[in-house]
C-alpha cells in the first residue's frame, strides 16, 4: 500500500541494501518500542531542557531590571500569545515537513524527499515575508488587544519589537528541522537547541544590562542566537549526512509536495492558534480578576514548559516512529508504539509534577518580591499542574494523527480541549460560579481531562480499522 500522498511515485525495483536500508534506524521497525522512543525522544527534551534553562534565565535577567515592578516580567509574559502565534506557524511546517519526510522513507520514495527542500523553504519564505510585516505593521494595536496597559504596553511593545524578526529564522529553520525529524535524527534538532540557548544565555545580560538596553535586548538576544543555530543546521545538509539532498534547484520546487506540507501542517497551525486565542481570552479574564494574578499566570506559564517539554519530545518521537511504520504498512507496530507513548509521557508528567508541587513555594519568590504573585503561582502549580497526564494523553493522539497524514483529527482534538471545553468551562467556574482565579485553573483541568478521553477513544478506533484493513 502506498500512502495517498506519495501515490504513483514509488520508485520501482529498489534494491534490498540501498541508502534507506543503510540509514535505517535500529529498531525502527522490529523489535522493542520502548527503547527507540527513548534514545528518539531524549535528544529533543535535552535541547528543549537547555531552551528552558534560557526561559527561565531570561526571566531572571528581566525581573533583575527592577524586582520591585511587576509589570517587566508581565509585560513580556503578555505578549506570549503572538510569540505561541509564531510558534504555531513554526509547529505546522515542522510538523508537515516531519510527516512528509517520515512517511516517504517508509515507502522508501527517494523522488518525495529530493524535492523537499527546496520546495519547503519557497513555502517558509513566503510566509516569513507576510508574518513579520503584518506584524510590524500593526504592532501597537495587536498589544493593545492582549489587554496591555501603562508600564505593561510599553514594555510588551519594546520586546515584541525586537523579539519578531525571530520568527523568519524559525520558518525557515523549521523545514530542515522536521526534515531531520522524520529521519529520526534528533540529535543534531538538539545541538541547534543548545547552540541557540547558550548563545541566548550568553548575550542576555550585555544587551539588557552592558549595553542598556532592557527588555529589547532581552528580544534581540533571542533573534541572534535563532540565527546561530540556524547556521549550525544548514551546515550539517551542506556536508550531505542527511539522506535528503540539498541541491538547491528551481525543479526541485513541486507545488504538489508543498500542498502535502500544507496538508499536515495547516491543521496543525490552525491548532496552535486555538491556543494563542485561547490565551488571549485566558488573559483577558485573569487580568479582569487580579493584575498580579496575571503576573503568576506568566510566569507559571514558563514553567509549564518542565511538563509541556518532556512530553513534546515524546509526541515527536511518536511522529518519526509511526509515520515510518505507517508508511511501511505496520499498523500493528503503529498501536503498539501508541500505547508506549502515552505509558511513557503519563509517567514523566507524574515525576516531574510531584517534584514542581513539593519546590513550588522556594521556586516563586526567587522570581518577585511580591507576596501576591508568589501565592497565586504556588496555588495554580498544586492544582493545575499533575493534571497534565490527561493532556499528555492528548499531545500523544495528535500526534500519531500527524504522522499518518489525518491532520483533522489532531485539529479537532486541540480545538475541543481549549475552545470546546476550556474556556467556556473556565468562565462559567470563575464568573457564574463565582470561583474567581480558581476557576480559570478548574477550566484548564476540565478540558484536559475531556480531551484525553475523547482522544484515547478516536486513535484507538482508527487503529482498529486500520488493523482490520478497512
């Protein structure tokens, strides 16, 4: 069976020890499941871990220009929704690139990837190109709708200012990231990660402080190491260790594979944006309840990432795993790899949670003065954050629906846990029931748990069918 998407371009007569056969990962196909999922996931949660060490650094160096104003550290905070924005384009090229990429080595289909490059960079550029003017162009009124005021707004305005042309570098470096994803090379995905953090951690404190230049240079810093790593990661095609070539050809540009990107990779995009417009109603109502309250919503928000990390680096091992093995026809092996994902995520969520719900009151203080804020973070990590097993169960389904070329059930999936259930659950806790700020939290437990088991019923029905050959 040949996947739709590549149908008609299976290459005929390949030889039995070709360049797919000796590039093949160890166990990708055979064996046990756990293992792979391990050694794929760990390089991608180590370079996300260095990305989280620069989070939280970088929140250290802003809340040093002045600990006693809150509005350094919330101002930054308030404009993630437009920075989830970026990311979300980012995710959807990746994503679509990975797929694409993994896919075609399970059919062994040589003339997809060749094209792929090139093709996926046209696509990157022209969206970069849109993005970064439109945000330019309507900077001040797009901070403005996040709710920023006084000291916030200009604090927001200055790092979105800087922080944008960020969002070129990672389009563009996104398509050679999910290409070596799909090919299950996540090791060099998590050297580009450590090269930008450590350039990041590096440039923080000389732009902010050195050369005075606040919350800017905390933005610019950001942009140049992006840059860095980015060189880092075309170099590693230019000297030919990727089993996708780069020729840098004007025939290699195919519409049809840049509509098989698009495919996979629209639905994705479209979900992240869900979410950035579900954290902008998500500020908006806990701004309404308590500007500190906000402030703790930020920073608990980076600290997420301890949770959020480790299970995207699963989900994306997941995707190399099971496109690879739905391209091969494996369905059996696809369930399988499934089932351990989601094993492996429920318990890392559970280790990790434990230990942010027990260091959670010395964490906070080291990152404001006020008492407040420190209560309001310490309260939203004891409740919200084990709860995250049920959204891991989630992330993981999404996942094995973009590996398989179904992006509209992962879409579905993202658009129910936060549009569906999330917000209006959120508001009718905090505004009919009067719950206040805990009602936010409750909201963001009820569309987790509602997701995952809506998730775990539809992937686990898709597979049955597909085992069954229907």
């Amino acid at each position: 069976m040949v996947h739709p998407g590549c149908r008609g371009k299976v290459a005929e007569g390949v030889p039995e020890k070709d360049v797919f056969a000796q590039k093949e990962l160890p166990g990708m196909f055979e064996g046990p499941i756990l293992r792979v999922l391990v050694k794929l996931a760990l390089p991608i949660f180590a370079g996300m871990s260095f990305q989280l060490l620069y989070s939280i650094v970088d929140t250290i160096w802003i809340s040093r220009i002045d600990l006693t104003d809150a509005s350094y550290v919330g101002g930054t905070g308030i404009i993630f929704p437009l920075l989830f924005l970026a990311i979300a384009v980012g995710s959807g090229i990746l994503i679509g690139t990975s797929s694409l990429v993994a896919r075609a080595i399970g059919e062994r289909n040589q003339q997809v990837l060749s094209k792929t490059v090139e093709s996926g960079l046209v696509m990157a550029a022209a969206i970069s190109v849109i993005f970064v003017s439109l945000g330019y162009a309507f900077d001040e009124q797009l901070v403005r709708i996040l709710g920023a005021t006084g000291d916030y707004y200009v604090h927001a305005l200055e790092y979105f200012r800087f922080i944008l042309p960020g969002a070129a570098f990672m389009f563009l470096g996104n398509v050679f990231n999910g290409i070596l994803q799909g090919e299950g090379l996540m090791h060099v995905v998590m050297k580009a990660m450590i090269i930008a953090t450590i350039t990041n951690i590096i440039l923080d404190p000389i732009l902010i402080f050195l050369l005075g230049m606040g919350v800017k240079g905390a933005g610019l810093a950001t942009v140049i190491s992006q840059g860095v790593a980015g060189v880092y990661v075309v170099r590693f095609f230019f000297l030919g260790k990727s089993i996708t070539p780069v020729e840098w050809k004007l025939k290699n540009i195919e519409l049809s594979i840049t509509k098989q990107i698009v495919a996979v990779g629209f639905p994705q995009t479209a979900g992240q944006i869900t979410m950035a417009v579900s954290f902008l109603f998500f500020n908006r109502l806990v701004v309404s309840i308590d500007t500190l309250a906000l402030t703790a919503f930020s920073i608990c928000g980076r600290f997420d990432q301890v949770i959020i990390f480790p299970i995207l680096a699963i989900s994306s091992a997941t995707i190399t795993m099971t496109g690879q093995n739905f391209g091969r026809n494996n369905y059996l092996r696809v369930s399988r790899i499934l089932k351990r994902s989601m094993g492996l995520a429920a318990a890392v969520v559970v280790m990790l949670g434990a230990i942010l719900f027990i260091a959670a009151p010395a964490i906070y203080p080291f990152f404001t003065d006020v008492d407040r804020v420190v209560f309001y973070a310490v309260r939203q990590t004891r409740i919200v954050e084990l709860t995250y097993v049920f959204a891991s169960a989630a992330i993981i389904a999404r996942a094995a629906f973009q590996a398989m070329g179904k992006p509209l059930p992962a879409l579905a999936i993202t658009v129910l846990r936060l549009a569906g259930i999330a917000i209006p659950a959120a508001y009718l806790y905090a505004r009919v029931l009067n719950l206040g700020i805990y009602g936010v939290w409750f909201g963001i437990i009820t569309g987790n748990f509602v997701a995952a088991v809506i998730s775990i019923i539809w992937i686990e029905t898709v597979m049955k069918r597909l085992k069954e050959g229907v």
